[in-house]
C-alpha cells in the first residue's frame, strides 16, 4: 500500500534550471527508503517537496491521498544539525513540538523520558545542549522529531558529521525505534554503506531524476556483523556502480 506518493514532480528555484525533474517514487508504509546520490543532485530538495516545505511546479506530493502541509503533524522533521535551542533544557527542547500546539501533558513528558531512555539518555533530561556531546545532541533531535509519532519521518543527513562509531551507533538506534513503531522513513544520505545498512530500497539520484532503484534484500536483523559480511559489500558496490553509470555519456 502506498503511503508517500510523488508522481511526475518537478521544482526549479526562480532563475534556475530543474532541481527536481519529473520524480516519480511511491513509499510504502513502514518503509525506509534512502535517497543517495552526489552533492548538488537534488537530494535535500526532494526531501523538502516530501515534507510540504517546498511545492512542486509540476506534478503532484501526497501522503495517504492528502498534500503534506495539510497533515505537519504526522511528520517528523531531522535536519543536518540538531538545531537544539541553546537556552532550553533537554527536556524542553525535546517537547517543542508538543509545546507548539499545546500545553504538553504528564504523558508528552512520560513518552519523552521514555524516548531519552531508549536512546541512553534517560539522566540528561535537565542538561543543556552546551552540555552534550554531538553525538547526544543528535539523539536529541531524534527523539523531538519522534515526540508526536509521526507516521512519516525525514531525514537529511543527521549523521554525517559525527565520528564513524557514533554514527553507527545511531544508524542501530533508528532502526531500532521505526521498526518498533513502523514508521515510513525517507533518509537522505551520501553515505553508500549507511543507505545499505538502513534502508529496505535505495533510490540513486543524478541530475535532479532517481535514475535508479535498488532493493537491499540482506536476511536477518541488521546488527554490527552486517556491516563486514559478503553480501553488504556486494550491495554497497551495486549502488557504487548505479551511481557511475548515472554518470557516464548516453
């Protein structure tokens, strides 16, 4: 059953060529789909046409049948940075979502605690950003795009500046928390061996088209051993080689 739809979209930023051209994807529920591809080919903006931040010039974005901006609350957001406000603590960053539509309750708070649990944050709560590692910080911004369980999750690189095991890490960490609630998820990611360790399908991106489409069939749970097995290496180089070959001359 689809759940994210695009079909025939396209967007140009005034005085620009194409950053998006005719796109079509379908999502299914309980997916995680990673968009990979290289700096400048319209990955981000996909991502933003997805999330109702952007609307496309041609074509068409829905989710369940209705245009993005008509549901926020069923979308959770992570950009590049954690963007965590520096005067608020943990705890208040984590509800800002909550609080951006009401006054959270005993429960919001109870389902925040048990979000910085999960994530090995349980005695952070009333700490300050300045206070946290990145990679905590990260988590962080995880657990506050998850408040509301949104039924479709973006994600914009959220890892890349963090060191290789703190990344790792909270690839596990993601995994664990979507598939545990089958959330859609829709990861923008210029990392061949994250996209193969996270996603179910993997679109290849060139010149504003996913110009390709790749299933990762690997059995068994994803665990730190998948990483340095034969079959993930093979799937890694699958993307590696759709990648050129969305570069080489007609």
């Amino acid at each position: 059953m689809t759940f994210l739809s695009m079909r025939q979209v396209e967007f140009s930023f005034p005085g620009w060529p194409q950053v998006v051209q005719d796109v079509d994807l379908q999502i299914s529920q309980g997916e995680f789909y990673c968009l990979v591809g290289r700096s400048g080919c319209g990955k981000t903006t996909l991502l933003k046409l997805a999330a109702g931040l952007l609307r496309p010039k041609h074509g068409s974005v829905t989710l369940e049948g209705l245009p993005p901006a008509a549901v926020p609350a069923r979308l959770g957001f992570v950009f590049q940075e954690p963007t965590l406000l520096d005067w608020q603590r943990v705890m208040q960053n984590l509800l800002l979502p909550v609080s951006l539509h009401r006054r959270p309750t005993l429960q919001d708070r109870d389902r925040a605690q048990q979000l910085l649990t999960q994530l090995g944050l349980g005695a952070h709560a009333n700490r300050y950003p300045r206070q946290l590692s990145g990679g905590q910080q990260s988590r962080v911004a995880l657990a506050r795009a998850l408040i509301l369980q949104p039924s479709l999750l973006l994600l914009d690189e959220p890892f890349a500046s963090l060191d290789a095991i703190t990344r790792e890490e909270l690839q596990d960490d993601l995994l664990q928390l979507c598939r545990k609630t089958r959330t859609t998820v829709l990861f923008v990611t210029h990392d061949i061996a994250e996209a193969v360790y996270l996603g179910d399908r993997i679109g290849v991106m060139d010149g504003g088209r996913v110009v390709n489409e790749i299933k990762v069939d690997l059995t068994g749970p994803r665990q730190v051993g998948t990483r340095y097995s034969a079959p993930f290496g093979r799937r890694c180089a699958a993307v590696r080689q759709a990648m050129d070959a969305a570069r080489e001359p007609a």
